[in-house]
C-alpha cells in the first residue's frame, strides 16, 4: 500500500523545469502538472480555446499529485481521532502527520501549533477570538484580514504613500500605546507587492507586540520561514496553493491559542464533560470541534511537498520571469497598473489594472467570452485598498502560478491589443456580460436546459 505521504521526490517534477533551472534560466512551461492541463473552455462565437487560467490569486487549480494522492485514499478513507478500525487508524496517522508536514513546510518552531482550518478567513477570525489584547492592523488588507479586527475595534493604521513611511507609522501606532498583535498581509491581493516580513517582526517585538501574517497570497509564492522571520503566526489556503478541498491552516505561537475559548464547541475539543461543565482540551484540538475535514488537510501537505520539492529558486525564477513579460505586456497596450508603494521591493504576480473607458467587468468578460481567458475583476475583497487607489469601479486582476507559461500572458496581452484596436466582436449588455451567450455550461453545472444562465453573487466582490 502506498503511504498517503509517501515523499513526493523531484523526479515527480517535469524534467524541463529542472533542466532550465539548473541552467539558471527561468522555465516559462508549467513547473508541475496540474489536474486541468490541457482543459478547453467554450468560446461566445463557437468552438473552443485551451483556457488560460490568469486567477490563481482568487483558487489556483489542484496539482495532479494532489488529487492522485486523495483518490489513493479514498478507499481507507474514514474518521479520524474516535475511530478503532484499521482505515481510521491510517487516517488518523496521515492527519497528524499532515500537520506536522504544513508545519515544517513553514518553518514552525518546535512549540508552534498548527490548527487546520477551513481557509484563512477562518484562521483570522480563530486567531482574532484568541488575541488578549489590541491589534493593529492596516487598510490595505484583504477584508479577511480586515473586518475581524474592525469587528473587535482594533487599531488600524492607513497605509502611506511608502512602504518606509508606512513602516514607520505601523512603529509609531506601536510605539504610541501597547499592542498585543502587528497583523499584515505577506502580500497584496490586489497588487503583489509584499511588504518585509522579517522588518515587521522586528518593529513588533521592539514594542512588546506579536507579528501575523496573512499568507494567503504569499505562500503560493514564497517560501515562508516562521523561524526565520521572527513571525508568530501565519494563515493560509489549501486553495491557493493547488490543494482546493476546503482546508487551510493556522500556525503559531501556543499560549494564546490554549487559552482562547474554543473556536467551535463540539467532539473533540474536550477532555471531560459533565452535566456540570467542561474542561476544554489545548489547540490543536481546542480549535477543531467536529469531524475535521480529514481530505482537505491531505491535500495541503501533498501540495507543500511538492513545492518543496520544486528546486530552490525554481518557483520564484518562473513566476517572476512572466511577471515581466506581464508588466511589459500590460504597459504596452495601456494599462495603469494599481501600485500601492513605489519602493516595495518584491511582488507576487498579481497585477490589477484598469485600461481608460473600459469597465473593468467588460474587459472580463470579453476575455472570458472571446479568448477563453480567465481574470478576476471587481474590488478583490479589498474596498479600502481599492478606493485608496482610486478604483471604486474596480479593476481587472491577472494572477500567475506554478502552471502559467509565456504563452497565457502572450494570449492575454494579444486580446487586450485587440480590444484596445478593434473593440470587442460580441455584444454585451448592461451587467457587461456577454448577450447572448451561447456557452453552454458543463451537464455537472446543472445548467437549466443545458443554457448558458448564471447564477449570480448577491454582493459585489
Ligand atoms: N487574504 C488574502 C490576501 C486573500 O487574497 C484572500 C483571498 O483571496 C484571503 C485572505 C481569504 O482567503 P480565503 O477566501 O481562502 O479565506
């Protein structure tokens, strides 16, 4: 029987990317196989084009090693933590081994806990009920990282015009009044850019303060070491680092989270109940009531081996090599591209960008309808970020992962020259969606009569 964390070697690593890092130059070919390589999507004006997925911000697809390793579980697949059978026994050792696996992968000290959680909105609001003090936290953050601080009355500081003076404001707000947490994104949603974490520990642990990191869209990236940066905690997603099966994590320092009540109250965060009361267990199990989603936390360190795994640099060097085509690309046809600091030193790809007299949501959805490639436009769950920039309307973002390759921004860049040019060859209607669209969706959408009708988001994102 196969282990279900068998090591993932770098032979599972295609050979090119391999040899062109070992070369020093950047692969623009996928740097592993993902499970829709080679998907089609249907196109407004008939047939169909490879999609080009330029989203992974928002999901990134699931790595094929992720989803080989849930279905070689499935068949032993059971409860973990309550069960005696042999498949719950196997299940509960994958488990905790999963969790120590994410810890590792992100440098966890020896006397960190790593809770999973359902994403990081959930690790946030976890680690908002747990904080025995003030937090400040800035208004550039993903609403995840924004509206339980909000919610608690915490202290936000608006960011500055630079990333040195912001820097120097977060240490004012420390240095003014005691805060227990400094809580900053690892890197912006909207714009990539990724402020120093290693500083911001620093500046917190100067005024008695803790250090977390939203990791959202850091960890898709970057290699994140929280003994090295001197962070405390780090939130992120299964779903943004190619494992979507509902799972996420929360890792950091002990005592707070011992302390704080727990998350949820259910089985398994106890260690005695009587009619009288309970005595709640530590974290991990304190924070995980209810049956966990065993699968999901799989997912999550296949996906951390495998990046791992991928040669030192490997990841940065590929995304950052059609981050430049990216940039060059969008300057070519135009763009204003949303910054929020000109002296933030490392970007993730993410890039937002708004082109003059073209509604963000029809430039999406042409791409979308045309050219068979998706974006993400809207507010990005940053409005503060988003009317700070002056983009109330909102923008268009393009994302990049260890999937994309030259030719997704080629495509891109070739339909944003072609709209600028020509305008687009369909019609749109008053929500920017195409009209008609005649793209049936896929008989598991559960299409009314195999139509192309959308259920629609009742709040604008
Ligand atoms: N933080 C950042 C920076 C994000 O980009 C996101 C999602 O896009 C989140 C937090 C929330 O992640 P999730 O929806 O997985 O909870």
């Amino acid at each position: 029987m196969t282990s279900p964390l068998a090591l993932l070697s770098p032979a599972d690593v295609p050979s090119q990317a391999l040899a062109s890092s070992a070369a020093g130059q950047a692969p623009l070919a996928p740097l592993a196989p993902l499970a829709n390589a080679d998907q089609v999507v249907p196109l407004v004006q008939g047939g169909f084009s490879r999609w080009v997925n330029l989203d992974y911000a928002a999901s990134a697809p699931a790595l094929r090693a992720v989803a080989d390793q849930l279905g070689s579980v499935l068949p032993l697949y059971a409860s973990v933590h309550r069960g005696a059978s042999y498949a719950s026994e196997a299940c509960t050792a994958a488990y905790e081994a999963a969790r120590y696996e994410v810890a590792a992968f992100v440098g966890a000290r020896d006397d960190d806990v790593t809770i999973f959680t359902r994403n990081t909105t959930d690790a946030l609001n976890l680690l908002a009920s747990a904080v025995p003090g003030d937090v400040v936290y800035l208004d550039i953050e993903h609403h995840a990282n924004l509206l339980p601080w909000q919610a608690r009355g915490d202290r936000l500081v608006p960011a500055r015009a630079t990333l040195a003076e912001t820097l120097a404001a977060v240490e004012a707000e420390l240095a003014s009044r005691p805060a227990a947490l400094l809580t900053v994104t690892g890197a912006s949603n909207v714009t990539g850019e990724c402020p120093p974490l290693a500083q911001l520990a620093a500046i917190a642990h100067r005024h008695g303060a803790r250090l977390a990191v939203d990791g959202a869209q850091l960890v898709p990236h970057r290699r994140v070491d929280l003994r090295a940066t001197g962070a405390d905690y780090l939130a992120f997603s299964g779903h943004k680092v190619y494992a979507p099966f509902g799972a996420g994590a929360l890792i950091g320092r002990r005592d707070w989270l011992d302390a704080a009540p727990a998350y949820l109250a259910g089985g398994g965060a106890v260690r005695e109940v009587t009619a009288d009361g309970t005595r709640w267990a530590d974290a991990p199990a304190r924070h995980e009531a209810g049956t966990p989603n065993v699968l999901g936390a799989l997912a999550v360190a296949t996906a951390c081996r495998v990046i791992a795994a991928l040669p030192a640099g490997a990841l940065a060097a590929h995304e950052s090599a059609l981050l430049g085509r990216l940039d060059a690309g969008l300057a070519a046809v135009g763009a204003r591209v949303l910054r929020i600091w000109p002296d933030a030193a490392d970007r993730v790809p993410a890039v937002s960008f708004t082109i003059d007299g073209l509604p963000a949501a029809r430039v999406a959805a042409y791409l979308s309808a045309e050219h068979g490639i998706g974006v993400r436009d809207g507010r990005f769950c940053a409005h503060p970020l988003l009317g700070r920039l002056g983009c109330g309307d909102g923008a268009v973002r393009v994302s990049l992962g260890l999937g994309s390759q030259a030719d997704d921004v080629g495509r891109l860049i070739g339909a944003l020259a072609q709209l600028r040019d020509e305008g687009p060859r369909w019609t749109y209607g008053a929500d920017h969606r195409p009209t008609p669209d005649p793209r049936p969706l896929p008989a598991w959408a559960n299409a009314p009569s195999g139509t192309a009708e959308r259920v629609t988001s009742p709040c604008e994102q």
